[in-house]
C-alpha cells in the first residue's frame, strides 16, 4: 500500500509546485536525486561531468515541470530528462574528437557466449563492503560498452523495472532483455576471477574451460 | 512427465531472463533439469546471480561528497532569482 500513497504525494508536491510553491520541488526531487546521478555517470563516467549533468537536469525538470503530464511515473520523467543531458553532453564533447555516438552503439551486435566455466563460491557478506570490490565492479561496468553500461546502472543497480527502462531509453522491453542478459554475462566473466584472484581469501581461482 | 532436454547454448541465452522471471513456466521446468545435470551452465547461472547480487547490493557509484548540498543551493539560487 506504500507505493500508491507515495505516488498521491508526489502528485501533491507536483500540483504545490505548479500552483506557486516552487520550494516543494525539492521535496519532489530528493529521493531520486541518487537515480540522477547514476543515469548520468553510467554515460559519462566522470563524477565532476556525472554532477554538472544532473544538476542541469534537476534544473530543467523545475522549468519544465508544468509539462509533465503524468503519463509515466515522476522518477522515470526525471530520468529521462538526466539521459538526455547526459547524452547531449556527450556529443558535445566528441564532436572533435570525430566519432559519433552511433557507431559506438553498434559496435557489439551478435550473441555472447560465456567465456568462462570456473564455478563461483557464494559471494562471503563481508565483501560487499570492500573498497578493493566496488573498485573492481566499477572497472567491470566501465568496460562495457555504453549502452550495456546504461542498462545494468538503470536495472541492476538502480533496480529500475523493465517497463521503466524501456521508457527511459526508448527502446522495446525486448532490447532491454537482450542487452541486460549481454551485459551481465560480460561482467561475470569480467569479475569470474574475483578481484584479488579468489572470491574468498585461501583459494585461488582456476579458470575452467567448457572445451 | 519427462522434460524435453535443451542444449546449453539455449540455456546461456536465457540466463539472465530465468533469473529475472522473464520465461515461461515450461522453460523453466526445463532448465532447472537441465542445471541438476550440467556444472558448467550452473556455474554460469550462479556466477551470473553473484554479479546481479553484488552490482545491485551498495553504493558503487558513490555521489560525490557535498552533492546534495550544492544541487539544492543551485536549486535555491534558481528559485530566488
């Protein structure tokens, strides 16, 4: 029952802010200032640009927030808004450098078969505070190709639904299934070593090979 | 009822949908025989849950120190001006 109450408020907060009380629009906006700024890094990959983007977008969703019809969800509104900046912000910045977006988002057609059959330990709960971890989980998501980026940050990190990442992006549900699916067999193979050669201290990792 | 057997290529495509609950109730009959007796695909399922686990579990990409507070100082300036 949490969230069509949550939804009621936000409503409420949108109508304050459309009516004159400009000072609702922070309320409206903080529990998703975090979803902001993952949308923009997953594109640009640097917190000082991630920052200024999601800034920019925070901005001009205020300025436009009179055109939000509530058609999709607040926070789906929002991000699509910080994509977009994220994406305009991009482009800029390439145009020297003579590639275009485009090319980028074609570069990794074709199904991924995994490349790598070492079996994992379950993942020990101390870990997942490890500085060293979150280093090598970064490294793996920056080394997927942009649009693999975006779709594990909106739905695996973020925990953005099916439906609301199509949104966001534009794409079909189906799109989104393909590269999540793309995306997550890359990073496995990418983190199967673990990060400092084993999942667990004692053991070290063997790599095992289908054929 | 014997289950119709399915090849591990077909399982690797439906990794991440199987853990996502995104199959049918038939296919997923037949992957799980298929994971009780093939270690390579369930090392690729459970390694793949392990990356769904720890990329979702924590803060990777951690917002710059002060983020909040200069977003809603430039949010301020914008309202008063």
């Amino acid at each position: 029952m949490a969230q069509p109450q949550l939804e009621s408020n936000e409503a409420d907060l949108i109508r304050r802010v459309c009516g004159g009380e400009p000072q609702a629009f922070e309320e409206l906006v903080r529990p998703y200032e975090r979803l902001v700024y993952a949308t923009a890094i997953s594109i640009l990959r640097n917190p000082a640009d991630a920052e200024e983007v999601a800034q920019e977008a925070v901005l001009k969703a205020f300025s436009k927030l009179s055109s939000f019809r509530g058609e999709s969800k607040f926070s789906t509104w929002l991000v699509q808004i910080a994509y977009n900046e994220a994406r305009m912000k991009l482009r800029k910045d390439r145009q020297h450098l003579y590639e275009s977006l485009d090319s980028e988002q074609q570069d990794q057609d074709g199904e991924y078969w995994p490349k790598d059959f070492a079996d994992w330990r379950p993942i020990p709960s101390e870990l997942l505070e490890n500085k060293e971890l979150h280093e090598a989980l970064q490294n793996g998501i920056n080394s997927l190709g942009p649009m693999y980026r975006e779709i594990v940050i909106l739905r695996d990190v973020q925990k953005l639904s099916l439906k609301d990442t199509a949104a966001v992006l534009g794409i079909p549900e189906g799109s989104v299934k393909t590269r999540l699916h793309r995306a997550r067999l890359q990073l496995r193979d990418f983190l199967a070593p673990g990060f400092d050669g084993s999942w667990s201290s004692g053991h070290s990792y063997r790599k095992v090979r289908a054929w | 009822m014997s289950t119709i057997e399915i090849s591990c290529v077909e399982i690797w495509r439906e990794i991440s949908n199987y853990l996502d609950g995104e199959i049918s109730l038939e296919l997923r009959t037949r992957m799980q025989a298929h994971f009780e007796v093939c270690e390579h695909c369930t090392a690729v399922l459970d390694g793949t849950r392990n990356v769904v686990q720890l990329v979702g579990d924590g803060s990777i990409f951690p917002m710059p120190e002060g983020f909040s507070e200069r977003l809603y100082k430039k949010l301020h300036d914008r309202l008063s001006s």
